[in-house]
C-alpha cells in the first residue's frame, strides 16, 4: 500500500524536515513539494542535504489542479501562520484528503481540526481527516504536566522555564537568528505572553475541567540550533516513587514518550520524534523537566505521526530515527 502526500510551503526548516521523513516513510509516495518562493528549482538547492536524495522540484503552479488528482491521500501545510486560514478558504479540499496544518492556525478546539497531541487524544486523531500539529514548547510543556492533570494533582501554578534552538524562529533572517548575535548568547523572549500557553491551558483543561491556576512560563533562545528543554514544576505532595509511577503508566502505551529515572539531555533526542523526561522531587515541589527535538517531535515528526493514525498505520511507522549521541 502506497498513499499519495503533498507538501504545501516545502521550503522552510519544518517542510525540509518533514520531506526528510517522508521521503525514507515505507508508504509514501510524494506526488509534490509546493513553494512559492523556489518554485521549479530543484528540492536539493534548498535542503542541500537531500542531492542524491530526491530529484524532485518545487511546483510553484496554482494548487487546485494538483489538489484535484486522482489518488491524492494527504497534504501537509508548513506555511507560516495565517497562510493555512487562507489557503483552507481559498482552496477546496475534499474531506477524503487528510490535512495536517503545523501552523497556530486550527489549534483552537472549536475549530473543525482536531488538535494533534496524541498521548491526549489518539483516539479522536484516528477519526478525523483534519489535524492541527501542536506548538513546539507547547508539546514539551504538555508532555510534562499530562499526568498531573490526568490524575487530579495539578492543583496550583506552574512555572516553566524552557530554552529552544534557533531553528525554532524559522528560515527567515533575523537579528535574533543571525551566528554573530546567536552563537555564546542566550535571551529571554515573550515572557508569561507566549502563544503556547492558550493550547496548553486547553489541553490540560480537557484532562481537568477545575484547572484554573497560573501557568507562569518564561521562554529562551538558546545558542543551539534544535531541541528544546524545558523545566516544570508545581507543588506536589507525593513521594518521588509515587510520580515516576503515576507518569511511567500514563505513557506505558505511547511509543515516543519516556520517562528516565536518570538525568537527561538533549542530545538524547535531537533528530528523532521522542520526548524524554525525567522527574525530581524537592521540598513539596515536583520537577519535571522534558526534552525534544522542535523540528520533529515538535513539528514534522509528530505531523507524521498523526498522519500515520489517521490512514490507520502503526504511529510509529517512518519515524524510528536515529539520535544524534555526540
């Protein structure tokens, strides 16, 4: 069985990415990579890497030809945010072509996507065509407090301090983007204002309705390309072996997300579609600090993810990567 893919926005760090994947997915055939800005170039004078990967070229012609052919079975929208709006009115798409957005745009559950965490709801990605591919600190942090809600024990604030790679501003240069200002520098952006936090406070309501505390989160740039730490806590009066056991059964059936009795890091995850995370308790305070790669397991890797639940593919399927240990 072989299913027909496009990607639309092709050219940027998240659509580079999810070509890599897809183009080693046993079931994919890739019937086109859609950009604007490079159509009819060849796919490798982008993502340099991939000469001798692919001799695909980006289209750039009016989509509603190539979304009406025969056979198509998914597109993947990596535009930047507010483009998937416009190219979901623009665009007729039939409801027997699954569409996975990895923009902010349908995150909000009174849209018709379905949000596309899946240690929150597999079950409901498995029964829809319309997937909104979660925020990358967003899916860190919730991976982090999933349990907690789950179980009734998220009962006060939460502090987040999370550092990510520069890889999650995106392809477009800016100041804060440039090696000169980047490399041996680290900042403070969007403190306790950052986009994320609406979708976390929705996902972890859906788990606790009575969930109303303040989620006080403080977000970094760091000097690295790819990967994103973050480091959670909020009062909790368990014992250590109490939380490893609570989180250790929460995630006994998802295949991507771990809990490590021993300290973790980032190198652990970084090119591959699994969160780690590892628990401390200290003086009534539960740490929870959670590692992923923001360009897979934040974006094109979870995007296959739930691709895979959808067409009824184990969700794992294409997406045993390799880490990068040194």
């Amino acid at each position: 069985m072989k299913l027909t893919i496009g990607i639309v926005g092709g050219a940027g760090y998240t659509g580079g990415e999810l070509l890599r994947i897809l183009l080693n997915h046993p079931f994919v055939t890739i019937a086109f990579i859609h950009s604007n800005s490079q159509a009819g170039k060849p796919v490798w004078s982008t993502h340099t890497d991939l000469l001798g990967d692919t001799d695909l070229t980006f289209t750039g012609d009016d989509l509603t030809g190539l979304l009406a052919q025969e056979g198509l079975d998914a597109i993947f929208l990596c535009m930047g945010h507010g483009a998937s709006q416009t190219f979901m009115n623009e665009y007729e798409v039939s409801d027997d072509i699954t569409v996975i957005d990895l923009s902010t745009d349908f995150r909000d559950e009174h849209d018709d996507f379905v949000y596309g965490l899946p240690e929150l709801q597999r079950d409901r990605i498995r029964e829809t065509t319309r997937v909104a591919n979660p925020g990358c600190f967003a899916t860190s942090i919730q991976l982090a407090l999933l349990p907690l809600a789950k179980a009734g024990k998220l009962t006060d604030a939460v502090q987040v301090s999370a550092i990510t790679g520069s890889t999650g501003a995106g392809q477009a240069l800016v100041p804060t983007t440039g090696f000169t200002w980047r490399n041996n520098n680290v900042s403070i952006y969007k403190a306790f204002t950052h986009q994320h936090l609406s979708e976390i406070r929705q996902s972890l309501t859906q788990f606790d309705p009575e969930f109303n505390a303040p989620i006080h989160f403080v977000p970094y740039r760091g000097d690295f390309t790819r990967g994103i730490m973050a480091n959670v806590y909020t009062p909790f009066t368990g014992t250590l072996e109490e939380a490893n056991d609570l989180y250790k059964r929460f995630y006994a059936e998802h295949p991507f997300t771990h809990v490590s009795d021993a300290p973790i890091d980032l190198k652990q995850v970084v090119n591959t579609n699994k969160c780690l995370l590892h628990l401390e308790v200290h003086d009534g305070q539960l740490l929870i600090t959670s590692v992923i790669d923001n360009l897979v397991k934040g974006a094109a890797g979870q995007a296959v993810q739930n691709f895979n639940l959808v067409v009824g593919l184990p969700e794992d399927t294409g997406l045993r990567l390799k880490a990068v240990a040194f």
